[in-house]
C-alpha cells in the first residue's frame, strides 16, 4: 500500500476533527503558521491543505481573520417540506422568464469522491464517482457552475450531446431511466475561489451562492450530490405547492 503524504496525512487529521465535530461548527482553526509549526511542515505545504479543505465544504478562509469550520449542510436551522411534484427545475423556471439556459460542458471524468459528497450518498471518502462539471449560460452570459457527483451504483449511460446540452432533471428522467423520489437542499454564501473565479468572470473572493443538493429516488437511495454556485446579480425562485 502507498504510503500517505505528510500533506495528506494534515488533510485526514483536520478533515475528522472537523466532521466528528470535535472542531465545533464556527470555531476558528489555528493559523496556518501554527500548523506548519505543529507538523513541522512548511507554509505551503499547509495552504494547499487549507484550499483543499475549502474546496471540500469543510471550512471557510476568510482574508485577514483566518480560517473557520463550516457548518453541515444538514445541521439547518429551519427545515420545509415541499411537494417534489410541484417543483418546477431551474430550467422551467428560467423558461417562465422567456429566457432558456445553455451549458458549457467542463468535464465529465471519474474521480475520488470528496469528503462532502461522499458524505451524502453514504460512501468512503474517496470513493470512485463520475464526476459532471458545467457552466450555466443564460442568453450570452454566463450565471454560475453546476458540480454532480452520481452515485457509483448508476449504470451512466448518457450521450455526449445530452451532458453539453440538457438540465440534470431530464438526464435523470430520460437517460438514466430513474424518478426523483426526495430532494434535500440548503443555500449559503460562499466566496469565489481561484478557479470559480476563473471560470466564472469574477473577482476572487468574490460572493458567491451556493446551493448544494442531494437528489433521491422514491425508495430513498442517493441518485447525485451536487453543488451549483450563482453569482450577483442573478437570482432565483422555487414555486411549491400542496398536493390534493
């Protein structure tokens, strides 16, 4: 077996502290200069943990104060329940405004799942997933960036054109032959890293929204995690109502 990296080893430690809550949601994580100190590494061996464990969801950097735990997607305040029947995808909904989103496909690959979308279908960190990264395009600009993780048990079978061209709601339905049973979403403002804001046109550090989400099938197993990222001054709405 390989054996792990120092840098490796720096990101598994802070990654269990962080997700056993040992290090509480909010608190702050010593200073990078402190943790090279500590596991007698250099600063750059350090930032490279620190953007990978920004990058995973795990904690946020802020310029000038440091660096913070997040908190779980799933440690919400405020919980509601919406009828998935009367939820129109954001493609509906941007149609409603006579408009019609377009993507840029980035890539699609097989990757390591990261810490949080492993977390959210029940895998191992690390585990092989497919991994699909676009740009949203509305009119001629581009608006933000979706990321799916799909779970490793779905046989992918989906054409070229449709991963260029079709919202994930209609990859789901037509070419992976599979219904949305559950949808579990939370919102947050995050700041643009370096490579969001190189693909996305903006400042880094730039805000952002966030929305990550985990779609289920109706008998409750994960189909994707994903997270899609919005910049200003685009905005966007769910309509939901109650079934009869």
């Amino acid at each position: 077996m390989r054996p792990r990296s120092i840098r490796q080893g720096i990101y598994d430690h802070f990654a269990a502290e962080l997700q056993s809550g040992r290090i509480a949601p909010g608190a702050q994580l010593p200073t990078e200069a402190e943790i090279a100190r500590d596991f007698d590494v250099s600063r750059s061996t350090v930032q490279g943990v620190m953007a990978r464990l920004a990058g995973d969801g795990l904690i946020r950097r802020q310029p000038g104060r440091g660096s913070f735990a997040c908190r779980r997607d799933d440690d919400m305040q405020i919980r509601v329940g919406l009828d998935i029947h009367n939820i129109r995808s954001f493609e509906d909904e941007i149609a409603l405004t006579g408009d019609s989103v377009g993507f840029r496909l980035l890539s699609f690959a097989q990757v390591p799942a990261p810490v949080q979308a492993a977390r959210r279908l029940d895998l191992d960190a690390g585990a092989p997933v497919f991994r699909l990264r676009r740009l949203r395009l509305v009119g001629e600009g581009c608006i933000g960036s979706e990321t799916r993780w799909f779970h490793p048990a779905i046989a992918l079978e989906i054409p070229a054109r449709a991963l260029a061209e079709e919202g994930v709601h209609r990859l789901i339905r037509d070419h992976l032959g599979l219904e949305i049973g559950r949808i579990e979403a939370a919102v947050r403002a995050v700041l643009a890293s370096d490579r969001d804001a190189a693909e996305l046109g903006v400042a880094g550090g730039a805000p952002l929204l966030m929305r990550a989400h985990r779609l289920m099938t109706p008998g409750d197993e994960p189909i994707l995690y994903g997270e899609s990222l919005y910049i200003e001054p685009f905005a966007f709405s769910y309509s939901a109502g109650v079934r009869a």
